[in-house]
C-alpha cells in the first residue's frame, strides 16, 4: 500500500540503508510523502507527486515493452485488455530479477504476489510475506479467506510479523519456512522527536481525550463514543478528539448528535500530518482504540510512545505489550458498558494514569525505539538473504 505510513516507515529502513528498493502498488495511489530513495512502478504515469521526497522515482514497465502511449491507460483499461496486476507485476520482477519479493500485507499484497507466481513465474525470488493488522487472526477464520491465506503460506519462503500469536497461527495454518524476528510493521519511532512533541505535563493533568476514529468491518469507533456519554458527568472539562474518522459520513453524525445530548466538547481531527497525531496523543490523558481484530495496533503503540493512557480492545496482541490493568486496560470492543467501566476507572485515578506512562516509557525505549528496530530490521534481511543465497549455491 503505498500511501501507507506504516509501510513507508518500514520500507525506509532499507532504503536509508542504500538497499536498492522497488515498490509495486497493489492499488493506484500516489507514494506516500514520507517515501525515501524507492522506484516506484506505477504504470500510469513517470511524474513524480509534488510532494514526494527527493530519489522518488516513478517509472512504469510498458515504456520499455510497449511504447509510451501505453503508459498513460488506466489501470481499468489494461485489465480489459489483459495487462492485470499479477501481469503487471509478473513483468516488473522479470525485469529487475530482484533478490527477494517482499509482499507488505496479505489481502492485497499477498493474494497479488502468490498468484503471480502459481501462474505466471514457476521460477521465483525469494519471497519474504508478512502479515498486517488483522490478515490472518480475522481472515483466516473466513471460509472464503482461509484457502487463499494458506496458499500464501506456502508459497512464502519466509514470514514476518509483529505478534508471537500470529506466529504460532501461521503454524497451524501450514506454514513451513523460516521466521523473521517479532518486530513491530510501523518500523517503531524517532523517540527523541516525539519526546519534543509531548506536552510537559503529567497524563494526570491532560484534559483530552482521544479516540480512534475507524467505523467499518472491525473498526468500532461508534462504541467507544456511546461509552463515553455514559460518563458525560465526568467530562465536562475535557475535549474529546476523534481523530481518522473513516468513513467520515459514518462517524461524523453520530459524534455531533452524541456531543448534542451530552453537552460535550467533541471534535473530528481529519487528515492531519503523523506528528499531528503523535501531537493528540501527547496531550492526551488516555487514547482510545477498539477494533474486533487487530496485531498490536499502531494506535496503541502511539499513545505508549506519548504517555497516554491506553484503553485498548482485547483482540490485538496488546497482551504482549502491556500489563492489563496496570499500564493499560483492555476492553470488549463490543461492549460499551465495559468501556464505559474503564474510562471512569482511568479518570478517577491519576497514579495509574502516570505510572502507566513511565512503565510504557520503559517499553517503548526498549522494544519501539526506530534505531534498534531498524538494526534488527536489515539483520534480519542480510540473515536471510545469505541463507537464500548459500542455498542457490548448494543447489
């Protein structure tokens, strides 16, 4: 997904490094701006966005192949007269014979490359997949997933990802290659820029409250919202700030008419920078994210980072990250009454509040600091490679 900032963040790693990187989009979308030192195969057009970074190249396969004109088709278009994705993509390594294919992803990414090569490429790059989010923990208990995650699985060469629970579920789903090491998909944070960012003042004495604003399939933004008009009385002196809302027309209505019959002050943080949202959450006294699946949830990891008090859904991996009830409390995302419970219990206590900010501090300088993930990143590459590599020459 290269809008993402999760992948850009993971991607730059190597490409900060000098690693020579390729990006294929699973869908059409401009690069995110935070993209370093990466090719683009965008297939549509070589213009590079405006507000990309410096050494953003975007080029397309068909310049070389076909001539110019056929650039410019759209995607649509080239699927009609046959040049679809797993095409696309079957060209694109073809010409570069890279050293590893790496798919950020399963549903898109994933299906994508593993139908690319049972169809097209029978002889393949190493190929590293690694899950996101929720990709296996929620798809793979979906009949109409499970068979397209398992072959996954066993094409991958290699498997990654950032919860010892999808670890084990990969196993049990087939898989036979080798493991990266657990290591967080958002690539972990510039510590010290964050720290610049975070309010002087103790979470005790925030007066804002954050809430992941995802409404769809697994996001359940809507209830934290009816959890906390149960605690209204409580809140008069806080903000409440939705931020990401998506869809908006989902959320947007259902936050004004609750701040209506509430009387609370409540406002939607659209499409803000990343350090706007680092921002929120250094400001804020807890921060709020319930999904009904999810791997260690990013949003989480933000508010640890800030000092903000997680009240966090108990169907991601936070269990490997937090201590429930002690530097975080974990939730039904389904149930408002027991969120509800848990907003006032973090309110009403201010020493649980700061000393779950100095334990989530402890964590974050060790397993979240962007420098020893990155080093422990481009080991884990440089361990594999060698190992395909040795392989190759044996054979």
């Amino acid at each position: 997904m290269a809008d993402s900032i999760h992948a850009a963040k993971y991607i730059n790693i190597l490409s900060e490094a000098g690693w020579d990187i390729h990006l294929f989009p699973t869908y059409y979308c401009e690069p995110h701006r935070k993209l370093k030192n990466v090719t683009v195969w965008d297939f549509v057009t070589s213009r590079k966005p405006p507000d990309a970074e410096r050494n953003v190249r975007m080029v397309g396969i068909w310049p070389f192949r076909f001539g110019w004109r056929l650039a410019l088709l759209p995607w649509r278009l080239m699927d009609r007269m046959g040049f679809d994705a797993a095409r696309r993509l079957a060209l694109v390594i073809r010409y570069l014979k890279p050293d590893a294919v790496h798919s950020l992803e399963f549903q898109q990414a994933g299906y994508l490359v593993e139908e690319t090569k049972r169809r097209l490429l029978p002889k393949f790059p190493l190929w590293i997949t690694t899950n996101w989010g929720s990709d296996i923990y929620a798809f793979g208990k979906l009949a109409e997933h499970a068979g397209r995650i398992r072959a996954v699985l066993a094409g991958a060469d290699v498997y990654a990802c950032e919860c010892f629970r999808d670890v084990i579920l990969a196993k049990e789903l087939g898989f036979a290659g080798s493991v990266m090491p657990v290591l967080p998909n958002a690539g972990g944070f510039d510590l010290q820029h964050c720290r610049s960012l975070m309010s002087p003042e103790p979470p005790s004495l925030r007066k804002v409250i954050a809430v992941k604003g995802y409404q769809y399939s697994l996001g359940r933004s809507l209830v934290a919202l009816r959890a906390l008009e149960r605690v209204a009385h409580l809140l008069k002196d806080y903000r409440v700030v939705v931020y990401s809302p998506f869809p908006k027309e989902v959320v947007e209505i259902p936050a004004r008419l609750m701040a209506a019959r509430s009387g609370l002050n409540v406002e939607l943080l659209g499409q803000v920078s990343h350090d706007e949202i680092m921002k929120l959450h250094g400001s804020a006294r807890l921060s709020i994210s319930l999904s009904i699946s999810d791997a260690i949830c990013t949003s989480m990891t933000e508010a640890m980072v800030m000092g903000s008090f997680p009240i966090q859904s108990d169907t991601a991996c936070a269990d490997e990250w937090i201590e429930n009830g002690k530097s975080a409390l974990l939730v039904n995302a389904d149930d408002s009454d027991d969120v509800a419970d848990k907003i006032a219990k973090a309110l009403a206590d201010d020493n649980l509040v700061d000393e779950a900010a100095r334990i989530n501090a402890a964590t974050a300088s060790e397993r979240l600091d962007s420098s020893i993930i990155a080093e422990s990143v481009l080991s884990a590459y440089k361990t594999t490679l060698s190992a395909s590599l040795n392989r190759s020459t044996d054979r």
